[in-house]
C-alpha cells in the first residue's frame, strides 16, 4: 500500500474508534424514579401509577369514515383532505412529520433539530424477528438527504425502543449533531466520536438561543437484541422534550399513556404553543390496560392538551408509514381523533399533517 494511503486508512481507522464524549444532565433540580425506589437496582420507572378511571371513554363507533379522510380501503392508506384553518401563530418554529414520531424541527435562531429520526426498518436482526413474530416491514417514508442530514445541529430521542432509536441513522446524521438523550442511552451508541448529552427529567440543557428541557413521559424502555431475552428493562430513562424560544414553547411528548405528568409539566413551565402528541398504538385486544398506560388513546391526547394549554395540537403516531402496532389500520387513530373531537366539543386546535407535510408557525 501507498504510503499515502495507508496514512489515510489509519486516519480513518482512528476517526471509526474515536471515544463519544458524553456529559449528563442531573442533579438536585432534576427528577428520576427508580423501581421500589432503590437506585441501587438502575431500573426505572413512571412517576405516576396507572390511571384507575381515564376522563375520557370512546365506546362504541369509534371510528366513523368521514370526508376529511380519504382513504383506499377501510381506515388504510389515507389522506387527510379536510379544510383546516392555519393556526393563529407566530412561534418562529417550522415543523416537517416524516411519519410515526419522526420530526424535523427549524428552530426561531435557524437550527436545524431531528426528534426521533428512524428513517426505515427497526434494526437488523430485530427488523426480521417482528417480521416472523406476526409484524411486517412498514412503507418506509420520503427521507433527507445526505446533504439535508449533514446539516443537522442536534438530535432527540424521546426513549430507546426500536421504533424511535436506530443506528443506521446514527450513522447516516454523523458527528457533527449534538445528540441529547435521556439517561444511560450512550452506552447503545457506536463509538466514533459522538457527542451525546443524557438529560434527567426536568434537566435543562441550551443550545444556540433555545432553552431545551427533557420532562416526564408514561412510558417504559427496553432493547431487545436477542428476541424475548429482556435483560435490560426500564435501564434506560424515558420521556418528552420541550424546547424554548424568548417564551415560545413546543412540546414533543414522546411515546406516554396519560397520568398527571401532563398537569405538573403545565404547571412549571406555563402553557404551551405547540404540541406534538401521540395518539395511536393503544388498542390490542388482549392487553388493553397495559398499552393505554402508555400509549395516549386519541381522546387521552385531547385531555392531555387541554391541560397543557397547547394552543395548537400536532397529532402524530398514525399513517401509511406506520407499524400499525396495536393499532386498527393505519389511519383508525386519526379517524378516532376527529371523532372524539367533535364529540367532546374539545376547544383544543388540532392541525392534522400527512407525512412529508411541513408547518410554519
């Protein structure tokens, strides 16, 4: 080998092997609950117990066809096409939905931000075993760029579970991003000189001219790298982000089932401009009390921005790109979200994007 080359093999070498630098975030202003409240034992777990009656029921004809949804079969590969009036906002955030929870952001000071970014199939080999375990490969959505992604300033990942965390895209973003997590994530990045910041719940972190909080979500983690080997349970913290601008806030909520999170998070941080909720991934046959703990039903996710104050709702969790896990078809939660708006009278401004659609406000 030239010596050229070989001098450029080993630079590369280095580079792949380079240590991440990784900082964290808590301390007596923070929050973390631990399982038996023994820190000892490093598992996590939810502020708030399961809700013993939810303040909202759908019951019966959840899920009405209606001329805002066009749809080629029953609830399935859909558009939304209703009339919706612009939401009343100057906030100086743009949002893109690429499906499921994926988000780009344009922050007011022009940052480029990536929530939740999984741009294609869970993980290799997991991706194959829910394929074999009665899953399926999802329609995978319109993607960045390799310039668009190289322009990333920063990354957010709500919790650890496969279909919001994959290293493929890890690899595709690169090390320019600052990458913010919640705690004990960096441990599940490659190495390569990544710089992660772990966040605690109600830690607070800045970047550019924007005030970044990491708050409380209903929800539970775990990485499965041999199927049904759980090892790693509630290891990792879980929750939602919200992001500041000179008193302009929006809410990422994460994956989460409704508790009184959402009332404590309104109550120390005021009401919110924007919020991105989740509204699918609730219903399953067998396990319904356990996939409502976390996961928000449509009408949860109305009572929860009601009591955040969001002055405008960003729905998300549905659509042709989704996994459709403990959902009905892909587009039942939207058609339950319309639904139950209606027949709740909820004030809460909802603004429904299709996947690829972008927002300024």
């Amino acid at each position: 080998m030239k010596p050229a080359l070989l001098l450029g093999a080993a630079a590369s070498l280095c580079a792949c092997s380079a240590a991440n630098h990784v900082e964290r975030v808590q301390d007596d202003t923070t929050v973390v609950a631990y399982r038996n409240n023994d820190s000892d034992s490093g598992v996590f777990r939810n502020l708030h117990p399961r809700v013993a009656v939810y303040p909202e029921n759908c019951t019966e004809d959840c899920y009405p066809e209606t001329p805002a949804v066009a749809c080629q079969a029953m609830g399935e590969n859909c558009q939304f096409v209703g009339a919706q009036p612009r939401p009343k906002l100057v906030t100086g955030f743009t949002i893109q939905w690429f499906g499921h929870a994926s988000f780009m952001i344009e922050t007011p000071d022009k940052q480029q931000w990536l929530l939740d970014p999984v741009s294609k199939q869970f993980d290799w080999p997991v991706d194959v075993a829910f394929k074999l375990a009665g899953g399926f490969y999802r329609n995978e959505p319109s993607w960045l760029s390799e310039s668009q992604l190289q322009a990333t300033d920063a990354v957010f990942y709500s919790h650890i579970h496969y279909d919001h965390f994959n290293k493929d895209d890890i690899a595709a973003i690169g090390t320019q991003a600052q990458y913010f997590t919640p705690l004990n994530f960096a441990d599940y990045f490659p190495d390569g000189g990544y710089r992660i910041r772990e966040m605690a719940w109600y830690g607070r972190s800045q970047l550019g001219e924007m005030k970044i909080h990491f708050v409380p979500a209903n929800h539970f983690s775990g990485r499965i790298w041999v199927p049904f080997i759980y090892d790693d349970n509630e290891k990792t913290l879980w929750g939602g982000w919200l992001f500041e601008h000179q008193g302009k806030k929006l809410f990422f909520a994460g994956d989460t089932g409704y508790s009184a999170h959402f009332q404590e998070i309104r109550a120390k941080y005021g009401e919110i401009d924007v919020c991105l909720m989740p509204i699918a991934s609730y219903h399953h046959p067998e396990k319904s009390i356990w996939y409502r703990y976390v996961h928000t039903t449509p009408e949860d996710a109305l009572v929860a921005a009601q009591e955040l104050g969001c002055k405008v709702m960003i729905p998300w969790g549905y659509g042709n790109v989704s996994w459709k896990m403990g959902d009905i078809s892909s587009h039942s939660a939207l058609l339950r979200l319309l639904h139950m708006k209606q027949k709740l009278k909820s004030d809460v401004p909802v603004y429904v994007l299709n996947e690829g659609e972008s927002l300024v406000l």
